[in-house]
C-alpha cells in the first residue's frame, strides 16, 4: 500500500518556517471570513426584519377578517337550493340567456351602449335577486369583436349610485377611462380591441367585491382572424359567477350579502346567471362538429375548473391566451380564474348529452352546471 492512497490524495508538505508563517496567515484569514460572515448574517437579518415589517403590520386585521370570516361561516345561513313549489315549472319557462355567440359587430368602430339600471333578476328557479346589472339582467350583453378593431365604450348609469366599467380586453389608462360615472350621467371611451382573446368587463367602482356579485360583469370576445384557430361549427359564450344571498330570494328579492361574500360561501353559482338554466334547456350540437366554448369567470372571487363530462377537451387556450402555438391537447379540466377568460374546442361524434360544470363540485350543487346536447337525443341528465 503505498503513501498516496493511505492519505487519500491529501497532500502533506514539509514543515518548513515559511510553511508556519503561512499557517498563522491562514489562521488569521479564517478567522477575519469568520467575522465579515457574522457581521454579514446580522444584516440580513436586519433587511429580513425590515422587509416583513409591511407583512407583519396588517396582521392583526388579517386575523380579524379571518375570525369575522369564520364566524359568520358560523352563523350565516346558507340558502343554497332553497325552492319553490313550482321550481321544475318555472326552470321549463325560463328564458335562458342566448349562449350562442352574437355575430362579430360590424363597421370600423363598435358601438357598445352598456345601460346600468337597478333591477330584480331571478338567479334560480323562483330565487330573485336585486341587481345591479346592463342591460337589464346578468350577465351583461356578450360582445363580439374583431382583433384590431376599435372599441367605443358608453356607460349610461340610470341607477341610484355611482358606477363605472373595466374592460379587461383595454389598455387604456384606466384612472380616467374607468373613471366613476354619477348617476344620470354617462361616460364614454375607446379602446383598439388588439390582443385577441375572452375578455371580462365589469363594474370598478368600491366595494368592487359588490359591484360585482350584484351583477356588474360581462365578456367581451376579441376573435383573430380567420385561420388563426381551427374554424368553429358552434360558437358559446358562458359567464361564470357567484351570488351571495342576505335572504333566499323566494318572498322577496334578496340583496348582497358581504359576510358570505367575504367567506367564499356563495348560495348560488352560475353559467350566464341562472342556475342550471342549460341543464332544462340545453346548448346544442350535431355529432362531430367543433364546439367552441368562450368562457369567462366574473367571480367575483372563486374560479372555474372546466370541465365537459364524457369527453377530453381536444384544444384548450387556458387563460384566453389565443397564441397559435400555446394551445393544450386532450386535457380533461382547465381552470378559468376569477377575472379571467379560457377558450375550449370539443368535437364529439358520439351523440348524448354531455355536462359541463365547474368541476369544483361544490359549484355545480349550487348551479355551475348545463348540458351539451349533441345529436337527436332525448332524456335529461342528473348531474
Ligand atoms: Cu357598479
């Protein structure tokens, strides 16, 4: 055995003078990295401390909202699924919302006039609720755009208190566009419509959680041109939300609740407004055609995981993001966040009724649920 491998490739010079000196030399280098070191983790811990100090400041009122939250999560009752009698007749006669996307806006500007008034919309079958909405109802008018056209926005408030409108697909200044409109009074702006996609829309004004969840949101699509996706057969345009119920809406309209909204604990959530209203009356399509789904998630504070039951989405454009490219394939559920927007491509050859929910399964007990009918079936479907 041989020096070398004993002393595990160490090597150990002669102990010359010289050598010592340099010994001593490197004692005191350590000991000098040693000092700088400790010097150095008691700044950091300094910047450390300093830096929480915005994070730690709130606490308490974070702890607070956070006890209010669980005690009215105590105490709030819930009015999910509350009905009438006659639900099962009154879902049959209601009017769903046209899902269909409306034809793209013709002319080099489209002209949007969004009328807010202060209105009575049903959210279940029997369940009214007062809104804040355009239009007369929630959610707002779907809009239909071509990528790289211009946008004319007029807010018309016919309510009792101040309102504006947020239009996710602008880049505009917002402080001034956005700007609160009085009531009685009107404000107006224009945006170039150019990054394509699912936009929301929605009122800006404080409490925004309120303004939203008494039915100040909308979506807007800005369609690329021809070719850039796979040409759709059936094109939809679904406007998920929450509603938030200080009462069950049976006797008389209910109003917002903002404990409940603060807990997450919504009463009802829906596609376009109305709970389940696709399930009574379904979205429709022939066996192998490419159904497109523009969806929008208004919240105003919990997201949708969609989701078609019996099928994979064949494309998926997870955040609206239209970039050729970016899309998924065969993936079976896609987030939609709250204020946010997806894009999902089915073609079905099979024909049935086929779900789609958020599939947070909390969502569609409360209503995130409709049915795509796909062929000449018939029966109903109990998810
Ligand atoms: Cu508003």
């Amino acid at each position: 055995m041989t020096a070398h491998s004993a002393s595990g490739y160490r090597y150990e010079p002669p102990r010359t003078e010289s050598n010592a000196m340099f010994m001593v030399a490197t004692v005191l280098l350590g000991i000098l990295v040693a000092t700088l070191g400790f010097f150095a983790l008691l700044m950091w811990m300094d910047a450390r401390d300093a830096n929480s100090q915005p994070a730690a400041a709130p606490a308490p009122q974070a702890a607070a909202t956070h006890d209010h939250a669980a005690a009215s999560a105590g105490t709030t009752e819930s009015f999910a699924g509350a009905a009438p009698a006659n639900a099962d007749a009154l879902a049959a006669a209601h009017k769903p919302f046209p899902a269909a996307m409306p034809a793209v806006m013709a002319g080099a500007v489209a002209d949007v006039n969004l009328v807010l008034k202060d209105v009575t919309v049903e959210v279940a079958p029997g369940v009214k609720y007062s809104a804040w909405a355009w239009a007369g109802g929630a959610p707002g008018p779907v809009i239909h755009v071509r990528q790289g056209q211009m946008v004319k926005i007029t807010l018309t408030n016919q309510g009792a208190i101040p309102h504006s409108v947020d239009f996710h697909a602008a880049r505009v200044a917002p402080d001034k566009a956005f700007a609160h409109v009085a009531p009685g009074k009107s404000v107006s702006y224009t945006f170039r419509a150019n990054d394509p996609g699912v936009f929301m829309y929605h009122c800006g004004t404080k409490p925004v959680l309120a303004h939203i969840a008494n039915g100040m949101y909308g979506a807007i699509v800005v369609e690329p041109p021809a070719g850039v996706l796979p040409k759709a057969d059936k094109n939809f345009v679904l406007v998920a939300s929450e509603w938030y119920l200080g009462s069950n809406g049976l006797d008389k309209p209910a109003t917002f609740d903002m404990a409940k909204a603060h807990a997450l604990q919504p009463d009802w959530m829906t596609f376009n407004g109305y709970s389940g209203q696709y399930v009574k009356h379904p979205l429709t399509a022939k066996p192998g055609e490419l159904v497109r789904f523009w969806v929008v998630d208004a919240g105003p504070s919990i997201d949708t995981d969609f989701h078609i039951v019996g099928t994979i989405l064949d494309n998926a454009y997870p955040f609206g993001d239209l970039t050729p490219g970016h899309a998924l394939h065969g993936v079976q559920t896609v987030t939609v966040p709250a204020g946010g927007g997806g894009v999902f491509d089915v073609k079905i050859d099979k024909p049935g009724l086929y779900p789609f929910v958020s599939h947070a399964f909390a969502a569609v007990d409360q209503g995130q649920v409709g049915l795509l009918k796909v062929g000449n079936v018939t029966g109903t479907m109990s998810h």
